[in-house]
C-alpha cells in the first residue's frame, strides 16, 4: 500500500471554476502535510503548508482530517496558470517525507 | 532564480560509467536531501543529510553514493547503473531537519544506455 494517494487525474476545468483535490496518508502518525506544485519538467516548488485548523492563501485553501486521513487543496476561480501537477507530501518521524504520484490540473480557456 | 542548484542538468551514460551528481545550497540551510522522480511514480526519498551527517538511507543500492562535505554541498556519485536508474534526480534543502518545507533543485536528467 502506498504511504499517500493521489487521484493522477488529469482533472481538466474551465477557468474560473472552482477544483478541489484530495490526498490520503496510510500513516497515522504522520505529523507535517505539504502541498507542492510542479510545472512539467521543473522542480517542485512549495504552495501551501497544511494546518490542523486549516489555511488560506488567496484562491487556495488546504484542509486536514486527521480522523479519516486525508488532506485537501481547494483552488478558487481558476486560471490557466494554475495548470500544473499538485503533489501531496506527509511527514512522519521529521526525516520520513512521502510524496503523492500528484494530481495533474489543466484549466482550459 | 532557485537557491538550489544542480549540475549536470542532464546527463547521458552508460551502464559501466562512473559520474557524480552536483547540488549546492545558497541558502543557508542545514539539511539536504536526494530524491528519485521516476515517470508517472512519486518522488522517492533516497537520502537526507543533517549538519553534513547522513540521518537516513532509504533502502537505495550501493551503485548510489552520496557525499555531503559540508552543509552547502551535496553529491551522489554513480557507479555501474542499470536502465530503471533512468529518472529525475532532485536535491533539496531545508533550513532544520524537521518537519517543514524543502527547497528544491531543478534537478538532474539521468538516461542510463
């Protein structure tokens, strides 16, 4: 069984539609849970850390449930730019990081 | 602009070569990491480096060696690789080895022949 599991999509979407992805963890000890993105053929690059209490940046939301074990990135009015691969990360241990296969979004125009 | 840089950004060899993989931190971080980024598979962690110590091995075959002279600067020497060694080699850093966000390279390109 993987450690995280993502839906690899793709998820196609219109702009300015509202998309949300979830990710679950096997591990219930983990304690850290990232969201990355990652353009094709580039490096991940970090978009949100993920709280207990949940976190907003702009159009983007990240939420925990700890009891069912997974994690979700709501984007809001989305824009093309946004077309990415979205990678969850789950952290247990503090040198134990497992990423998610990612989610693959197009937002067409 | 990365703070993180790698080099080669793509490398070519065959399966009785030997090369080494360059990152270097500008950041001023402690802990470094290599990862494997293998078509359609998630990053897989291979090792991690704390204050230039290795803290964690995962499992990766001695063909892969890693060398960490000082916190600034990582390595991953390669010796007699197969054709699935074929992927994305990223290394990352983070200020602490704890559980907060790494800082990406933009990665090495490997074809094995």
């Amino acid at each position: 069984r993987k450690e995280v599991e993502q839906d690899p999509g793709p998820f196609n979407v219109p702009e300015g539609a509202t998309v949300a992805f979830n990710c679950t963890y096997s591990n219930s000890a983990s304690q850290s849970f990232f969201w990355y993105r990652q353009d094709c053929r580039k490096e991940p690059k970090l978009l949100m850390s993920v709280y207990s209490s949940g976190n907003e940046d702009g159009r983007f939301t990240a939420q925990l449930n700890r009891a069912s074990q997974y994690i979700s990135l709501l984007i809001r009015d989305s824009k093309l730019s946004d077309s990415a691969t979205y990678l969850c990360v789950a952290v247990y241990n503090f040198n134990k990081f497992y990423f998610g296969s990612g989610t693959k979004l197009n937002v067409k125009p | 602009e990365t703070g993180v840089t790698q080099t080669p950004r793509h490398l070519v060899m065959g399966m009785t070569n030997k090369k080494s993989l360059k990152c270097e931190q500008h950041l001023g971080h402690n802990a470094m990491y290599w990862y494997k980024q293998s078509a359609k598979k998630p990053l897989e962690l291979m090792f991690v480096y704390n204050f230039k110590e290795q803290t964690e091995n995962n499992s990766v075959p001695s063909r892969f060696s890693p060398e960490c002279p000082n916190s600034s600067h990582l390595f991953l020497h390669l010796h007699t690789l197969q054709p699935e060694d074929s992927a994305l080699y990223l290394c990352a850093s983070s200020q602490e080895l704890r559980d907060e966000p790494q800082h990406f390279g933009d990665g090495t390109r490997l074809s094995i022949l």
